[in-house]
C-alpha cells in the first residue's frame, strides 16, 4: 500500500518550496525537496548590453544581490580582458564579506539556533526569551548591512561597482566607518561565539548519510588559488581545476518535479558527484579561517575537520566563526587599499568569453558569459544552493526513513526535516534565478 506525505511550505528560508515523501509498504520510496518557481534571468538577459547586467543579476536576491554583482563584473573583466586595481579587488570582498556577516546573522540567529534553543516562533519569541542576545545578533546583520551601503551606497542592489572599478569615489572617511563597523563584528561575534556555541550541539544531531559519498567543493579565489578545489570528508584533496575548466568538469541535471538543477561532477557521475558548497566546504581550505590562529582559540572548532563529530550541524558552527573570520578579513583588507586606484577606461564593444567564480556566503557563485560585441549571447549561472539542492534532497529521504512509525513520519522526523533544510540556509530565488 503507497503512501504519500506532504509537508508543505518549507518554512524560516528564503524562498518558496515544499516537502513530498511517498512511502510504499514501510519503505520510503521517494523524498523530493520541490521548488517551483520560475525566473528566467539566463533567458531576459540574452542581448542585454554589459554595462546594465551586473546591476539587473544583482535583483536575482536581495540577501546576496553585491555578490551576484561582483560574480558579474569579474565575468565580463575576464571576457573582455580588463585589469582591475588590487584595491578594486578587495574593495569588492569587503563587500561580499560584508555580505558574509549579514546573511550568516540572519540564517544562524533567526532562522537555525531556534531549533535548538526550543524558540519555534523565530525572531519574535528570540527577541521576548533572549532580548540581548537578539539585539546583539541583530547589531551583526546591521554592521554588515551598513559596510555595503557605505561602499555600495546601497544596503541591497549596490550602485556603486561598476566594470573595471567604482561608478562613485570611495573616501578614506569611509574605510574609516568601515574599519570601526568590522572591528564591532569581530568583538560582538567573539563575544556570541562563545556564549551561543554550545547549543548547536544536540543528541538530535544529523549524521551525513553514510553510503552517500561527500564532495566539497570550494573556490580559492578570494583567499589565494584561483581554482576549485574538492576535498573529501577528512580533508584531502580529491580533485583540482581552474575557472576555465570549469565547464568541462561540472555539469547539471534537470528533473520534471523541481525547477532548481543539480551540478555534478562529471568524472564521477550522478549521483557520486554531488557536491556541497559554503561555510562547511570552506573550513577545508589551506589558506581559510581554520588556519587563522585566532579562530582556534574559538570555541567548537574541533567539530570541524578530521572529528567524528562531523555532522550537518557542522554548517552552522562554520557559519557562527564565518562572521568573526569575515570581520578579520575586512580589517585586513583595509590596510593596503588605495582609493585613488579606483577607476580605469575599459572598452566594452568587444567580444570573448569570461567566468567570474566568488564565495558568496552560501557557498560557491559562478557566472559564465559569452559576450559578443558588449552585448550577451550566452548566460549562464550556477549559484551554492544548486550545488547543494541534491544533497538536501538525499538528507531529507534519509531522515525520513529512520523516522518512519507505521508508514507515517514521526513528530520528531517531521522537526529533523524542518531543521535540516534551515540548515543548509537555501535560496531559492538564486536557485531558480
């Protein structure tokens, strides 16, 4: 006798999707995380002029709208061969950085640490039970907000980044503003790291599902290497390539129920190459925030890599340090930037082909573009919650199937579900952008 579950809305995430599970005599046959909706940016932008597409992907999200800007912008320097500044550079991951600290607060106090404190009402019951730890949490997503709007001169949907450099002149007044903000981060997340950390730990934890081989997959980028890299669950490299052999290596597959594809590696196949992307993969890069002498004084580190302890809840620890690490990173950053060398003449009649690959705080962002005559002929995006929609979709059947009473799902299998989805902080606009 078949059975069908469904769960409906996904709720706390950004996004629209839901849950259906169809059981069949005990066993769970099916378990799909469905999206359904529908965007079409890799369609409306075919024929747009260059100089209007950063600014119009950038509507994609308004949670990671600068990092779909500058993902755009290296994508059309490195089509049409543009030098930028250093210190354009690294103005432009401040801001992503930035971006990093707003959405991490979001998704880690508002929308996951719920579930482990017993606030099933969210922010409102945080900010009744704990108003402290709310207003401090919310102070993180402020500073980070604020850092985008002193750069970008807006919070959400930046105007200021334009091809080759700045559209609006940068002030040393602002870095100023900006060091102050990021060096409140550093102390506040510090400071909640510390206080917080022990309630990610749970005897309800989620093991990743043992037979299921894990691929993370992280851009060195911004920190370093300009190259993916896949790493195993211990640490170990599995695989390297560059931005221009991306394509080569990854590819994607549709399926009639969901509107958002599944990337894999092509060597590996479907499903042995499903990847996962964002704040657990980058704790395994050499030059990342595990290898920052500060981070490890931090509490719950020794969750991360080469533990036992390893288990989805793994993604929020990495989120809660991502902020202080993110903050480290900006004041850094701060240090050798020139804002006289933020402009330059670029000409954007040419033709080519560019990739443009940045950590967005969720995880890898990649957009390709073929461009003919400034104008574009070829889009195409893959953005982190891509990457990870497979594996959100193995984690929920194999919840599902511990937590199975009489061909009906659990209360308690009904929570890990809810939970597990939170925790992979999925965007669903990017998704089917």
């Amino acid at each position: 006798m078949s059975r069908k579950i469904l769960l409906k809305k996904a709720t706390r995430i950004e996004g629209n999707a839901q849950v259906n599970i169809e059981v069949d005599e005990g066993r769970v046959r099916v378990a799909r995380f469905m999206v359904q909706d529908f965007r079409g940016f890799e369609r409306f932008l075919k024929g747009r002029q260059v100089e209007f597409v950063p600014h119009l992907v950038s509507r994609i999200c308004g949670l990671c709208s600068a990092s779909h800007q500058v993902a755009s912008l290296k994508a059309i320097e490195d089509a049409m061969s543009i030098n930028v500044h250093d210190s354009v550079h690294k103005l432009r991951d401040i801001i992503v950085l930035a971006e990093w600290i707003s959405s991490h607060s979001l998704s880690y106090f508002f929308l996951t640490m719920p579930d482990f404190i017993g606030a099933s009402g969210g922010l409102f019951e945080l900010m009744k039970t704990q108003p402290d730890l709310a207003r401090e949490a919310l102070a993180l997503r402020k500073a980070g907000q604020d850092i985008i709007k002193i750069l970008g001169k807006r919070s959400i949907h930046p105007v200021s980044l334009g091809i080759g450099g700045f559209l609006m002149p940068v002030h040393d007044e602002d870095l100023e503003e900006v060091h102050s903000l990021a060096s409140e981060v550093k102390s506040i997340s510090a400071r909640l790291i510390r206080q917080v950390g022990s309630t990610i730990i749970s005897n309800d934890s989620i093991d990743f599902p043992p037979e299921q081989n894990l691929n993370f997959l992280t851009y060195g980028g911004p920190v370093g290497l300009d190259e993916f890299q896949v790493y195993d669950k211990q640490g170990n490299i599995k695989m390297r390539f560059s931005r221009e052999e991306f394509e080569q290596n990854v590819s994607e597959m549709r399926a009639e129920w969901s509107l958002a594809k599944f990337p894999f590696l092509n060597s590996l196949g479907f499903p042995e190459g499903i990847m996962l992307v964002g704040p657990l993969s980058r704790s395994y890069l050499d030059n990342g925030f595990m290898s920052d002498a500060d981070i490890k004084d931090l509490p719950l580190t020794g969750l991360l890599i080469n533990s036992n302890a390893l288990t989805l809840e793994s993604y929020d620890v990495c989120r809660l340090i991502e902020i202080f690490w993110a903050a480290k990173r900006i004041l850094s950053h701060l240090e050798t930037i020139d804002v006289n060398r933020l402009t330059c003449d670029s000409d954007t009649k040419v033709s080519g082909k560019g990739i443009g690959v940045i950590e967005a705080p969720r995880g890898v962002l990649v957009h390709s573009y073929l461009i003919n005559r400034g104008c574009i002929e070829r889009l195409r995006l893959l953005v982190a919650t891509q990457f990870n929609n497979a594996y959100i979709n193995l984690i929920i059947k194999d919840i599902a199937e511990k937590n199975l009473s009489d061909s009906k799902l659990t209360e308690k299998g009904e929570r890990l579900i809810s939970r597990s989805i939170r925790i992979f902080d999925p965007c669903l606009s990017c998704a089917t952008h």
